[in-house]
C-alpha cells in the first residue's frame, strides 16, 4: 500500500537546488510560518528547593552576561545565545571568579526579603505561568544587578559608584508585608474567573514593560553601547526564560507536507502566488502507518565522526486544536544530566531532595510521557490552519546538533518522487531547467513512468486540480 503526499515549493533556486541534490530541507520553528510552532504552556510549580535553583541560575547566568557587558566594546552584541543556560552552576573558568561569584551569591540570598520572597513564591498553590514569572523577576532585576556591580566593586574590577537613590527590595518588602502572594492564591482558588483577572493582570504588566523599555529606545536615553545595556536591564529576563525552555527538550525541526494540493491560498503562499512547483512524494507504508526513507547521520566515530545511513521517518498527521496542554517545568527537564539535575535543581546546600526529583523513582512511566509530550507541542496547530491538511516529518536528536542548514539538507530516494505539478503561474524557463534535471535523473535511473502535471484552476469545484503533461515522456 501506498500514500501519496504534496510538498509545496516556491524559492526558484531552492526548488533546482533541491532537485539536483535530491534532499528535503528541515525548517527550525522560527522559519515556520505560525508564531504558535512549537509553543508549550510551560507552567511552574514547586518547593522551595527547586524554586531558590531556578534563582540561582538566573543569577549566575546574569553575571556572566554582565561580565560580557563590562568586557565588550561597542562592536559586540549581546544576544540571548550567549546565556549560558546548559552550564553547570560550579563551572567557572578560575577559582578567583568561583570565589567572586560566591560572594555575590551569599549577598543576595542572604538579604531577608530575597529569601522571603522566593518562599512565598514556592508556596503558590496555583501553577505559575510565563507573565507571571517575568513579573516577579523583573521585580528583582534591580537588585540583581546591584548585587553584581557592588561585588565587582568590592573586588576592584569597577570604580566605586554613587549609591541608587531607591532600595531595590523595599518593593519586595511591600509585596511580602501585605500578604499578597496568599490574596492572589485566595482569589485564583475561587473560580476561573478570578484566575483568568490574574494572568490578564500579569500580561498587562508585561506588556507595560515592554512598552517601557521602546519608549527608553526610541528617545535614545543611553548613549554607549545602548543595544548592550538594554539587553541587560530590560531584556534579559524573558531572554533568559526563552533559553531555560532550551534544557527540556531537544531542538526540532520539520518537513511539511500536505495531504492534498487543491487549496488555492497553499498554492499563493507556499508556491511562490503560484509560481512554484508541487512534489508528489509516494510515501512507504508499515501497517498503514505512512513513512519516507531519509539519509541522515545514524551514528558517531570517534576517529571518523559521523556516519550515515538510511532511516524511516514516520509522516505524523497534524492536529489542530486551539488549545495546548500546560507543562510542568521542575518535571520535565530532559536534556540534563542526572548529576547535574541533581546538583544544580533537585538538592539544596544540605543535599535535601525536592519533591519534584519524584519522577526518577519512575523513570521509564516519565519517559513515555516525557516523548508524547514532545510531539504534542510538535504537532499540534490552531484551527486557523487547519486548510492546510498538513502531514510532518520531524528530525530531532539529543546527541546531534542539527544546528547548521546542511545538516537538515536529508537526501530522498528518487524513486520516492513520484511526479512534479507545475504551478499556473510557473515560468517557462523554471520549467525548462526542472524537466532538464528530472531527465537526467530518470536517465541515471533508469526509469520511464515519471509524470509532470500542470496546474489549473477549476471553475466547477473552486479548487486547485492538475492535468497530466503525457506529452513529456522518458525513455
């Protein structure tokens, strides 16, 4: 049994480059078109053992990118990919630097409101959302950053500096002293009314800080090194929650392809306004589970690097439902090692394990889990797009970096191409060019039942329909 699916193409270089080299190209989901792809509810929920962890990583990764900041000139941007999200919280070049970060550290866990604060924040009944959590970040952001540049100053690696003319945790004083964090769980206990005020609230909040910090931008108020400055004080904290989604999951990518091609809107935005072409690929079938075979790397030497074979790629069914399942962050950190799980989330100074360690007493139950929950988020798309009828393959890999474009360039076998439908808007010499590589393909391969169709658009139906080019044969 086969199957038979339909692979938009619009890029005209892309579309001969791909025909002569024979692969499918896998996408990054900030390449895809939906700004949804890949997006997971992550929630957090936790003792007070993971939630000082999750504190102290977003304090030593602060410091580092502090320390670029100081060290950079104005030629160097900081980005988001210089966070050190994947290091270990004892990793540090020099023994002088772990003893400096040390004693920033001790400061800002050792003022009273810190601590206070992080404990209110574990005792959150409800599950803590992402606007919820900038929020209470941003709110120690300032004394972070003041933890870190009075340290710097107690070790002569800055001049002395005038004192800030506000308390950065007096805030935070306030919001412990009145109680708030057990009024909001109150309120949110009540109904899902109250639940939905609050998170509108925090997204308000969110919202007003982003705004803050354009309004800062567009009047130009820092001078020197503004991008790096910014990205410091205003951006890093959602910089920082972006990559620390990083260490649950592996990056994915994927190949999209479309059970039928008769939507004229696939065929504008997808076939270049038409001007593309449409592969016809001719899946392999194992108990009707439809897959293409692909040449990728299976495997690692370590004196010849990697090696490659053929592997099956199942073509996953896209869903489309509006809705996303929440995840919770503290259990399902899945790219870590288990000592540095360990170490730097699941144990405190005295080596007490948190309770969300559970997971490992079960872990074969979690990794079942853990996987479904990966292809959720992989293959689930609001109904918006739900013209598209869309098939996926997804390449993913905990030990291979498919980082580099070449990398997720995998090679098809030709005789899984089962014909091209040309676009009604496809130029002539694009044609031309295709049906000069296709020739030569059938040639090398032998083959003579290859079949080109042309596109049109039928009137009765108000669909995308082809005609067979009978005309164009291979001997």
């Amino acid at each position: 049994m086969t199957n038979k699916f339909y692979r938009l193409r619009g890029n005209p270089k892309y579309i001969l480059d791909e025909l002569r080299e024979q692969y499918i190209l896998f996408s990054s989901p900030d390449e895809l078109n939906d700004p949804m792809e890949g997006y997971r509810d992550i929630t957090w929920t936790g003792d007070e053992i993971v939630w000082t962890n999750f504190f102290r990583k977003y304090l030593y990764c602060l410091e580092h990118i502090y320390s670029l900041f100081i060290l950079s000139d104005e030629d160097f941007t900081i980005s988001e990919q210089n966070i050190p999200i994947f290091n270990r919280l004892n990793s540090f070049p020099t023994d002088e630097y772990a003893h400096i970060f040390s004693d920033i550290e001790s400061k800002f866990f050792g003022e009273r409101s810190i601590t206070e604060y992080i404990r209110s924040i574990s005792c959150l009944k409800h599950p803590v959302r992402r606007n919820e959590l900038l929020t209470y970040i941003r709110l120690i952001h300032l004394y972070a950053i003041d933890t870190i540049l009075k340290t710097y100053q107690k070790f002569r690696l800055l001049p002395q500096r005038e004192e800030l003319e506000i308390n950065p945790v007096e805030m935070i004083q306030e919001l412990i002293d009145a109680d708030i964090f057990c009024k909001m769980d109150l309120d949110i206990s009540q109904d899902d009314k109250h639940r939905q005020s609050t998170e509108e609230l925090f997204s308000v909040f969110e919202e007003i800080s982003k705004q803050v910090a354009l309004v800062h931008r567009c009047n130009g108020i820092v001078e020197r090194n503004e991008s790096n400055i910014f990205f410091v004080h205003y951006d890093f904290p959602e910089k920082f929650l972006n990559q620390l989604e990083l260490i649950l999951y592996p990056e994915w990518y994927s190949a999209s392809f479309m059970s039928e091609f008769s939507n004229s809107s696939a065929w504008g935005h997808y076939g270049n306004s038409h001007q593309g072409i449409c592969l016809i690929i001719q899946s392999n079938d194992a108990k009707d589970n439809p897959f293409l075979r692909l040449r990728t790397i299976t495997g690692w030497s370590s004196s010849s690097g990697a090696y490659y074979g053929i592997m099956s790629f199942p073509l996953y069914k896209m869903r489309y439902e509006n809705p996303f399942l929440p995840l919770d962050f503290f259990k399902s950190i899945g790219r870590l090692p288990y000592g540095q799980l360990m170490d730097d989330w699941y144990s405190d100074k005295h080596k007490t394990i948190s309770t969300c360690a559970d997971w490992i007493n079960t872990q074969e139950e979690w990794r079942k889990a853990y996987w479904e929950r990966f292809c959720e988020a992989s293959l689930v798309k609001t109904k918006d797009w739900e013209y598209e009828n869309e098939y996926r393959l997804i390449l993913s890999s905990i030990l291979t970096d498919y980082s580099s474009l070449e990398s997720r360039k995998l090679k098809y076998e030709f005789s899984a191409l089962d014909g091209i439908i040309f676009g009604i808007k496809t130029p002539m010499e694009l044609k031309q060019e295709i049906i000069k590589i296709i020739t030569e393909k059938c040639t090398s391969e032998n083959r003579n039942d290859f079949l080109f169709y042309q596109a049109y658009f039928c009137h009765k139906s108000k669909t995308i329909k082809s005609n067979p080019m009978p005309l164009l044969k291979f001997k």
